[in-house]
C-alpha cells in the first residue's frame, strides 16, 4: 500500500519570511495530493490540492508542486503570517485503492512575530 | 464544520467499557471515513464506508467496528476499550474522488 513521508517534523520561520514543507510516496499509481492545515483543537482542513496531471497549483500565498518521476510535492507558503502557524499534513490517494487517503505524519509550523 | 458533526466532542471512558462514537453528516456523501490521530503517526484509517451497509478495514482497525445503517450516520465502535485505543478520532466524508471534509473530532481517554 502507499506510504507517505513527510519533512520535517517541526519548522520554524520569522514573519514574512516563506515556508516549504516537503513530502514523499511510494505508489507510483497515487494521483491526488492534498494538504491539510489543522489548528489546535480543530479539525484538519483542505487548503489546496494537485492531481497528477498538473505540476504546479497556487492560490494566493500558496502554492504546491509535483514531481512524479521522483514521486515527491512539497507545499510553498510565502510571506508567512502568525495565523498560518498550525500543523500542516500532505496526503496521497489513488483510484487504485478506492481513493482512500494516506497522510504523512504532519508538520508543526512556528511563525515568530 | 461543512455538514458534519461528531459527538461526543470528549468521553472519559474505564477500561473495558464499550464506546460508540457518533458521526452525523447532512451532505449526502457516499463515502465516509473514521481517522485517529495520535502524535507522530499523523492521521491513520480505521474503517470506511462506500455505502449504506458498506464498510472495509482501514489499516488499524482491530478493535473496532463499524456500521452505517443511513447514508448520514456512521457510528465507531470499540467494544472493549483498552488505554491504546486514547486518541483523537475524526470522521470525514467525500463525494467523488477528491479531497476530505472533516469533523470536529471527538478526545477519548480510557483510564
């Protein structure tokens, strides 16, 4: 089955500066990518999400990029602002497998002010 | 949030003990999904739902079981709870493929 790695495990970045947050799977047949921000006591939430068709999406501050060959996509968020300090989590999915999503193990983002 | 709740939000529960978690979505999504999060695991499947009478294992599903009798309501259950089993569980609903809406989540801690 998929196995999804996710880098690093905590990141910190001052104000303004940006944010990249890294991911890894093993199922070359995983063809949807989403990324979760979930904040304390809340449930995750879906921000943005790429299938394998396309190599890169943005939406304002952020933005995702995909590379297949070497089956990793890693999430930008420039200039950082304190209300983007939550816990971030990748995922993978494929038809393959009944479109069940796999998530990475999550990353704690620190904005200081 | 989007049509979904869970309940209890928290349960303290004994060793033991059964437990029922409830999720509740006014979506109309086919499938439906039970997640626990423990830290430094991230999110893992316990069972899922592709349907009315319709579930499958996840990869940690053993002491736990499953049913949906309505398309809105997906209930978790843990029949013996053990202290392994304190968590955090979140249901999720989708349509068609693509991303996931999730609940609130619902803290157990069996004691």
């Amino acid at each position: 089955g998929e196995n999804v790695e996710q880098h690093p495990s905590t990141l910190s970045v001052q104000e303004g500066d940006s944010a990249v947050i890294k991911c890894t799977y093993s199922d070359s047949a995983s063809n949807y990518f989403p990324w979760y921000k979930q904040e304390l006591g809340k449930g995750p939430q879906l921000i943005i999400d790429i299938r394998s068709n396309v190599g890169e999406k943005k939406d304002q501050r952020i933005a995702v990029t995909l590379n297949k060959t070497a089956k990793h996509f890693s999430l930008h968020i420039t200039e950082t602002q304190p209300e983007d300090s939550a816990v971030y989590f990748c995922a993978a999915s494929s038809e393959e497998y009944g479109n069940k999503l796999v998530f990475g193990a999550g990353t704690i983002l620190r904005v200081k002010s | 949030d989007a049509g979904i709740t869970q309940s209890p939000r928290h349960k303290v529960t004994e060793t033991g003990t059964p437990v029922t978690l409830r999720c509740h979505q006014t979506e109309n999504h086919r499938y439906m999904y039970w997640y626990r999060q423990d830290p430094g695991h991230g999110l893992r499947l316990i069972h899922y739902s592709y349907g009315v009478k319709d579930t499958d294992k996840g990869e940690v599903s053993d002491g736990y079981s499953v049913s949906r009798s309505k398309t809105e309501d997906f209930l978790l259950t843990l029949e013996s709870a053990t202290s392994s089993q304190t968590s955090v569980y979140f249901c999720a609903i989708s349509g068609q493929a693509g991303g996931y809406t999730f609940g609130s989540g619902t803290r157990l801690t069996v004691v």
